[in-house]
C-alpha cells in the first residue's frame, strides 16, 4: 500500500508539473500572439532588439545582417531559407515609418547567383523608400559585393576582403577512379546536352563552350550591375578589376568600388545622416516566438550529433551544376 501511495503521489505531482508547464507556454506563445495583433504584416513575424538608444520620436535604423555564403538551400531559425529571412526583414523595415534608413551588414564571401541577385532586387525596393547603407566586416566579396551595389553607400573596413567580380560553376570528374574500381557509368538522355556536367566522363569542347556562355552571360550582368552603381566603365572593369579578384578595403576605397573605409558604428552614422535623423536609435530584427520554432529546436534536440572536421575546408561545399558569385578559396 505504501508503494501504491508513493507511485499515485508522484503521478500527481509529475501531472500538476505538466499543467503548470502547458499553461506557461500557452501563455508565453499568447503573449507572441497579441504582439503579431499589435502589428501588421511581415513586422508581426519579427521582435525588435535595441542595439543603440534614440531620442525619442527620431525614429530608428534597422540593422539586417548578411552573414555566411548565400543560398537557399537550407533552413534558419525562423524555419525559412537565408534569402527568405533577408526579404522578411528588408520588407518590414519598409513598411515601418519609424524606420529611416537600412543598414545591411555584410560578413559574407558571396554565394549562389540568383540567391545574391534576389537580395539585390528586395534592397533596390528598399532604397526606392529610404536610405540603404551596407557595412562589410571581414568578407564582403562576389555575391555579397553584389547585393551592396543596390545600395547608396558602401563602408568597408580597410581590412575588408571585397571585390572578386566574377562567376563561378564547377563539377567533379571521376572517370578514372570508376575505371579503377572497375564501374561504368549508363546513362540514358533525351539529348546531348543532358548529362553535360556529368563526373563520369569527360566533357566535350561543345559542352564546355556551352557552359562558359553560360557563365559569360551571367558575369555581363554581374559587370553591367559594378558599373552603374559604381560609375566606372565597363571595358575598364572587365580588363582590370573584375577578373575575379580580391581586394582589401583600403584598395577597394582607391579603386572606386566602396565609398568609405570605417566601422559598423560609421555606417550608423551615414544611415543618420542620409535619413536626416541624427538621433535615431539602431535596432536588429530577431525572430518572434511561435509554435513552429518552438518545435524545430526539440526536433533538432532529438536529433543532435556531434561531427568531427579534419583539416582546413571551407564552410560550404559547391553544389554541382550551381552557379555561384564567390571567391575561388571557396570553390569547393
């Protein structure tokens, strides 16, 4: 009897514990709730962190970071892709009035070309609006050197990697290796060009010529975009600078591809300015909480794991058939 009594006691605490633990995340998520009703449209998906006090009634800048290689392949936090979460942001500092200008902070060697030109197309609605300042930390390069030119100033740490104007798509040939191990490759195709980036063969001059176009088309655009926003010629570019490249902040400033070198807190400063709101306060979007997030990290819980990474590779592998506005130390 007394081991029945002890077992129905903890049954009950353990039922009162889960009540208690319930109604606390139901009122947490209600809470999430009434802020979505307080706001409107893509704002009420996002809270607002401080990051430097304002006067009161000047308005803010919104800080939107860019970090890592630029894709679309995977999801974040918020359960979107990386591009997905740019727009959102870009989209709720637009439609915020209190909002004056945008600060896009870039750490980021690039990425694919349409992931990088999407993000160029939000910024310019942005700046159809108001101001848009890009501050680039360590990287700033190829596709992220991209989406700054949608931009009406470029700030730079004279340490900045930036520049690497170029385009970039590769594939992997293992024909030798299937011949050693003694596999063959069968492949059925309606045509000739269908298996062109194929690693079971070799390609042929036709295919290979076919693909540069590709890349030459892709890099025209890339060229045509570096030379309006910067105002330099385009022959000048492409015998020159935009031959994939990389340059530091400080040679970029000389060359005419940022306009300032400075810190993060000077891009705060221009966005105040070219916004006429010099004592407006600087926030960061952050994701809001909602169910879906709340179980995406137990999922990701129950499914952790521990990798263990030998050697110097880069933080991201190329996707065959992709092409890609980045560095060639990244071209993995």
């Amino acid at each position: 009897m007394k081991k029945t009594g002890c077992a129905l006691l903890f049954l009950f605490l353990a039922l009162c514990a889960s009540v208690f633990f319930n109604l606390l995340f139901m009122t947490l998520l209600g809470a999430g709730e009434a802020e979505s009703v307080a706001t409107s449209g893509w704002r009420s998906q996002l809270q607002e962190v401080t990051l430097e006090d304002g006067a009161r009634g000047a308005g803010k800048i919104a800080v939107i970071p860019v970090q890592g290689v630029i894709h679309t392949q995977e999801q974040s936090e918020w359960g979107t892709s990386m591009v997905d979460d740019i727009k959102k942001a870009l989209r709720a500092a637009a439609e915020d009035d209190d909002v004056k200008a945008v600060v896009m902070a870039v750490d980021s060697p690039g990425g694919e070309v349409t992931a990088s030109d999407i993000i160029y197309n939000e910024i310019l609605k942005v700046r159809a609006e108001k101001p848009v300042v890009v501050s680039m930390s360590s990287l700033g390069a190829s596709g992220a050197y991209y989406l700054a030119c949608a931009s009406d100033w470029i700030v730079a740490n004279p340490t900045t990697f930036t520049g690497s104007i170029g385009v970039i798509i590769q594939s992997l040939n293992y024909e030798q290796l299937f011949g050693k191990v003694g596999l063959d490759s069968v492949v059925f195709k309606s045509g000739k060009f269908k298996d062109m980036l194929s690693g079971s063969r070799a390609m042929t001059p036709e295919e290979k010529a076919y693909i540069e176009g590709m890349v030459q088309q892709v890099y025209g655009r890339f060229l045509d975009i570096v030379a309006n926003a910067r105002k330099l010629p385009a022959g000048q570019l492409r015998d020159g600078l935009a031959d994939g490249r990389i340059l530091t902040g400080k040679d970029a400033k000389e060359a005419g591809l940022i306009d300032q070198t400075g810190y993060i807190e000077d891009a705060y400063d221009k966005a105040r300015e070219m916004a006429g709101a010099a004592e407006a306060g600087v926030i960061r979007y952050e994701p809001g909480l909602n169910f879906g997030r709340v179980l995406r990290y137990l999922g990701a819980g129950a499914n952790s794991k521990v990798e263990l990474q030998l050697g110097a590779m880069p933080a991201f592998r190329l996707q065959p058939g992709r092409a890609y506005l980045l560095p060639e130390f990244y071209a993995w």
